[in-house]
C-alpha cells in the first residue's frame, strides 16, 4: 500500500453546521433554478411548484437513506463502500464510477454559468458566446482546485460565507420579485400549481421529475465528507436532510416568484440566465446585480463541492486497492488527495476543450442536464436499495428501522430509478450514450486493478445488521 494512503484524512474538522452548508452548496440553488427552471417549464408548464415537492419526497426519503448508512459505515466512498459491502463489490466500484463521471460532467455544467455570470458582470456583450463562457470558466474551476487542495477547514470556512451570501440573495430575490409583481402579475398565484393533476401527461409528470432530480443532487457530499467530519455517524447524515429541507424551500419560493414575474417566453428567452432575468423584476439597476452575483457564487461553490466528493471518492476506493494506489496519496501539509484532485482537473478539462465546439450553450446545457439526471438517479436509487439490503435482517425489530430504514429509502430508490429509466429513451441517443456509456467504461478499471491487486474488498464477506451491531451502535450514540 503506498505510503500517502496509510495517511488519514483530517478527522473533526467539520460540524453539523459545516456539513449542513455543503450539503446546500453541493445542490447549488442559485445555479440550479438559473440552470434548470426553463427546462423544468418546457417539461411541466405551470405545474414547476408540483413537480419539486413531488421529488423532494423522494429525495428526503434518499437523504434519511444515507443517514441510516453512515450509523453503520462512515466512509469517504460512501454508496461506494455501502453497495460494495452490502449487495456486491463490483456494483459497490460501479456506484463509485456513476459519480465520479457524473459529477466531471456537472463540473462543466457548474462552471459554464460562472463564467456566463462573469461575463454579464464585466462583458455583457460576449454573454452567450461559448469559447468566452467555456474559456471564464476554467479559470473559476482551476481556483477551486487549488482552494481545495489547501485543505477541508479553508474549504468549509470560504463554503460557509458563499452559502450564506447565496441563501440571502436568494430570499432577496424571490420576495421582492413577488412583492413587486403581486398586484399585477403576470400569472396570479393559483394553489394549482402545487396539485400532481396539473401535470396533465405521464410523460410530463416524468420529464419534470428527472430535471428536478438534477435540481437536488449535490447534497450527497456531506457523507463523503464524513470521515472529516465529528461525530460522523449522526452529524453526516443529519446535515445531509437538513441541507434538502433548506434548498427545498429555497426552490419553491423561486418557482412561485418566477411563475408570477416572467412569462413563459421569458423564461426560455433566458433559459440560460434565468436568475438574473429574475433579478431584473426584484431589484432596479446596479442591484439586479445582486442575482448574478449568486450564481457566480452558487456555480463557484457547486464547483468546490464536486471536487470535494470526487477527490474523496478517489482516497476511499484507493485505499481500498481497487483503483490506482495514487489517487490515495495525501498532501504531506494539508491532508488532502492532492493528485486525485489533479487527474480529476485533467479530465474535466478535456471535456471543457470539447464543450467549447458547441454551437450554443442552450443545446450544451440541456444535454448535460439531462444525462446528469440519469446518472443521478441511477446512483441515488442503489444506495437506496443498499440501505434496505443491509438493514434487511432487523426490520422487523422495531418500527423505526422497519419505515426509515427499509420502507423509505426501498420506496425512494424504486420511484428515483424507475424516473431515470423511463425518460432514458426520450432523450435521444447521445444523451443516452453519456448517460450509459460513461458508466459502462468503469467495467474497464474495475477488471484491470481488480486483478492487478487482488483487493481483499472483492473477498471479504457481504455485511448486514444485526441485533448486536444495532446494540452496538445505540450505546455508541448514547
């Protein structure tokens, strides 16, 4: 084993309060809504309110999923490590391999806004040119990797001061947008657009569910993060439902404000732009400017979170000798997986140059919304089925574990799995070929450094709960 895996991560450097803020960063609000709500309409029309509650449900159901399975295993690797120990190992590395190249994917797809809200800010008239948009965004993305190669305090400290900057433009936004439009809206508020009938087709119902699958990921990060994390049994995964709670309510205002402030030809005017579009109606001018500035920080903060998870990702499943040893080696000074950070930088800048040859960045972002939101939903789904797998034997012990251990999260991953399979073949064959193609190339690592090193995570047995480990674990949190 080489010598920077035998290294640990920096252990109690986070709080509940810290992981509750990278849970919110990691789904990135301001650049979620700016990214997703002219989808999310193009989708649902005015049911946007109905089709983010409907996912949220899941979506808890997802979090208190992975609560359950940090009680049991907190690791960096998260659905990595709990697939691999509780149904299989190689499905346990193919997990693994979803999020790492789902969340390269959405590193572009983060850092294209950043560099489109830069633009808005300094050049508005190269806004929607791509080779700008793409060129501004690498440069955000390569200041991220450098802060998150100092080290997770740094991190978390520049994490919770955008968050919070983010969470208050936000409200900022969303009420004086609705504040100001209220007596003469361009659609009166209506509790329709909360109700599942508004969705009219099965077809809408599903395609609104997949983009707002998209709008939630990230949150997940708060369990990779949980060896860094005190008391990363409980704290891990309460951040996690906390940080949905936040950004669900979040998601709601926004669609309400912009439903009854921009048209429908508004919004897909500015399906790239969407927030600022909002900021305009809220705020008169320079202080519109407030809403770029939060997707600026939003897709900055999305970026940070991303390569949190994947360079943690990388440590946990090289040291488990299933991937090169290297990406395990730690930073001698700031204990952080400084060279998976960099192979992760190396691929993401790859496929940067390739973006750049898009002809728009509408059809860019579409594309990579929509593949993305297979590949999460395919993720979530399995650590849903995990959580029940692994806890199969002591359902039946007590209430609690029988609903929030098994019925939810089983319930959960079959409603997010069942999304993402249905659209797949709606999306038509390039999506779908990124979607599935990117996962089916992790058959390729998993074959090579499973026979190279002979990892015993291959050999070692399948777990699952017990009675005594449940003693253990209660007497553990007492």
């Amino acid at each position: 084993m080489g010598i920077g895996v035998e290294r640990s991560l920096k252990s109690g450097a986070l709080g509940l309060v810290d992981t509750l803020v990278m849970a919110v960063a990691g789904s990135a609000p301001a650049y979620s809504i700016t990214a997703s709500t002219a989808a999310l309409v193009a989708a649902v029309g005015i049911a946007g309110p109905a089709a983010l509650w409907v996912a949220f449900v899941p979506m808890i159901g997802i979090t208190i999923a992975f609560s359950y399975l940090n009680q049991w295993r907190s690791d960096a690797g998260a659905a990595y490590a709990w697939v691999g120990r509780a149904i299989h190992p190689a499905l346990g590395f193919l997990a693994g391999w979803a999020l790492l190249s789902l969340s390269t994917i959405f590193m572009v797809a983060a850092a294209l806004p950043a560099g489109e809200a830069t633009l808005d800010l300094f050049n508005p008239g190269e806004l929607h040119d791509v080779m700008w948009a793409t060129g501004i965004g690498v440069v955000w993305f390569l200041g991220v990797l450098a802060l998150v190669t100092v080290g997770i305090t740094a991190t978390a400290k520049v994490q919770v001061m955008m968050t919070l900057l983010e969470l208050g433009a936000l409200l900022l936004v969303g009420f004086l947008a609705i504040w100001n439009v209220h007596a003469a809206p361009v659609s009166n508020f209506s509790w329709s657009w909360f109700l599942p009938q508004s969705f009219g087709t099965f077809q809408s119902f599903s395609a609104g569910m997949l983009v707002a699958v998209f709008y939630y990921f990230g949150w997940d990060v708060s369990s990779n993060l949980a060896e860094e994390t005190a008391n990363a049994e409980r704290t891990a995964g309460l951040g996690g439902i906390a940080g949905v709670l936040v950004i669900f309510l979040i998601f709601i205002l926004i669609q309400v404000a912009v439903q009854m402030a921009l048209t429908p030809a508004q919004v897909q005017a500015n399906s790239a732009n969407l927030l600022p579009a909002l900021g305009h109606v809220a705020l008169p001018a320079p202080w519109s400017a407030i809403a770029v500035l939060a997707v600026m920080v939003s897709a900055v903060a999305t970026l940070e979170t991303q390569l949190l998870q994947c360079t943690r990702l990388l440590y946990s499943m090289a040291r488990d000798r299933v991937i090169g040893e290297t990406m395990g080696h730690l930073h001698p000074r700031f204990q952080t997986p400084w060279l998976a950070g960099f192979a992760v930088a190396g691929v993401s800048l790859l496929l940067f140059a390739a973006s750049a040859t898009v002809p728009t960045l509408n059809i860019l972002m579409s594309d990579l919304i929509n593949a993305i939101g297979v590949q999460v939903s395919f993720y979530y789904s399995i650590a849903g089925i995990a959580c029940a797998w692994y806890y199969r034997k002591v359902l039946f012990t007590d209430w609690r574990v029988l609903v929030f251990a098994g019925i939810v999260p089983l319930g959960s991953a079959l409603f997010v799995g069942y999304v993402g399979l249905y659209q797949l073949p709606q999306l038509g064959w390039q999506v779908s070929a990124i979607s599935i193609g990117t996962i089916v190339i992790g058959v390729i690592p998993l074959v090579y450094y499973r026979r190279r090193y002979r990892s015993s995570f291959y050999t070692d047995p399948a777990e699952a709960a017990s009675v005594l480990t449940m003693a253990r674990g209660a007497q553990a949190g007492e």
